[in-house]
C-alpha cells in the first residue's frame, strides 16, 4: 500500500513536470511564430502600427532645443509645441519659442489636411505679422535648427509609397527597416527627399532611426530618437515616447537636439487654439 501510494504521487508529479514541459516548449515555439508574424507584416502594415502608437487626440510639449555648430559652439532654445488631431486623421500644431528674448514668442502654425495642402505659417514678432511657408520653403531649415518646416510634419500614410528591407538590429531592438519614397513629384520637391530610410522597432513600433537622402542618393541628415519611457501626466500616461531627438546634419557638419522635459497626451485642448489669429497674439 504505501509503494502504491508512492507510486501514485511519483505519477502525478512526473505527470505536472511533463505539463510544464510541454506548456514551455509550446511558448518557446510560440515566440519565433510571433517574432515571424510581425517579419512578415507588409511594410504599410509595420508604418500603420506606428502612426497607431503615436496617435493621440491632442498633446503639449515642453522642450528645449539645443544647435551645435561645426565648430561646437551652441545655441539654447526654450518651446512649447501643442498638437491637437482629428477623427478624419488631419492634424494641427502650433509651436512657440519661449526663450531666449530675441526669439520669444516666434511661432509656427501647421494645418495638416489629409490629402489637400498643407498650411503653414511663421510668425515672427519684430514683423507682428505672419507669412506663408509654402512649396520648395518647407525644404528650408527652421529657425537656424538642422530640422526643415517639412520635418517637423507628422508622418503622412498616404504620401508615401513604402518598402520593406530585411530587419535588422539597433542598439538591441529588433527593427523593421522601411524605405519611404515620396508619392507624388510636387512631395518630392516640396521635403526636397528622394527617399527616407527608417528603423521601426518591433516591440514599441516607434522609429528609432530615420536617414534622409536627396535626388543624388547622399545621406543629408540621420534623425535618431533616444530615452524612451512612458509619458507619466495626461490621461495617455504609460504611452511610450522618444524624450530625446538628434539630428545630425552631415552636409552642414552640425546637430540639433530636443529634449523633452514634460509631455502630457490627451489633455482636452480645443481645436479653436490652432488658428492662425491664435498665432499672432501670443
């Protein structure tokens, strides 16, 4: 009776050590068929799964922006952008810089409408008045930064045609390496790109790497996003977001970075304070 009894036990026990077995093993087959689900996703698919992480219905952002120029002299640059985005995808934002005293209150105002043209407009307060940025003048860099008007535009599905290279690693981050090609000629000439390459993560599907080429094929600039982390305030708190941006210019030998200090997603802000009256009287 009591060897019957050991038995028992042994058997139930090697029976729980062979589930455990089997519910590992079926996990560890399990991540590669994930880890190949997400390698097989089209490149739309990958860029679709990032505008979803990076939608929200509106956000405030205290930043500073730092300009090194070739010889690693800088300029400081305090701002405060807001962004507000509709249900029909189009999107407005407007940035103001807060210091230093010679560019106080400068603003910028983007009207991001679907498929239509975009309106932007540069206020600068010695004029109190603002002008239009239109054409090849989004190619043009913004306040002395290495980011041009067009680069500080939200990623646009539908003017982009997208390819998907072989994944690869960065800094330990399993990427989807997308090409983005503009769609349409007046696109190309308007950022001035023939083409962006970006780094996709496969785990927060934020880009983590963005490299910019010109009609020659030559690496203008390369945009990296670093200190990702949760947003802690607004009612998006955990959403992930890049807190630090470098720019990289190698045509002009310079960099620019942002560092946000605080971001609060979803806070209620009202579409009425993205007009271009709101951006002439600061």
């Amino acid at each position: 009776m009591v060897t019957r009894r050991k038995c028992v036990c042994t058997t139930q026990g090697g029976l729980r050590h062979l589930g455990l077995v089997v519910w590992l093993a079926g996990l560890v087959v399990a991540m590669p068929a994930v880890s190949q689900a997400q390698s097989e996703l089209s490149a739309r698919a990958v860029m679709e799964r990032n505008d979803e992480q990076m939608r929200v219905r509106d956000g405030i952002y205290e930043l500073e922006m730092r300009i090194v120029d070739a010889s690693g002299r800088e300029t400081v640059r305090g701002l405060r952008r807001e962004a507000y985005r509709s249900t029909d995808q189009d999107e407005w934002s407007l940035l103001r810089f807060q210091s230093p005293a010679d560019v106080e209150g400068t603003g910028l105002l983007s009207i991001e409408k679907g498929e239509a043209q975009d309106d932007v407009y540069l206020y600068l307060p010695a004029l109190r008045k603002s002008r239009r940025i239109s054409g090849r003048n989004n190619r043009d860099y913004f306040m002395g930064s290495d980011f041009t008007y067009k680069d500080l535009r939200s990623e646009r599905l539908k003017a982009n045609r997208y390819e998907r290279l072989p994944d690869e690693m960065l800094d330990g981050e399993l990427c989807a390496r997308i090409v983005a090609y503009p769609t349409t000629d007046a696109e190309r000439d308007e950022s001035g790109y023939e083409r962006r390459e970006l780094w996709v993560s496969q785990t927060t599907w934020l880009v983590l790497k963005t490299e910019f080429y010109d009609e020659h094929g030559e690496n203008l600039k390369t945009l990296t996003a670093t200190d990702i982390r949760p947003v802690q305030s607004g009612d998006d708190a955990g959403k992930l977001r890049a807190h630090e941006l470098l720019m990289v210019n190698h045509d002009r030998e310079r960099r620019t970075v942002l560092e946000f200090d605080a971001i609060s997603l979803n806070t209620g802000l009202p579409k009425s304070r993205f007009t271009k009256r709101a951006l002439e009287r600061p």
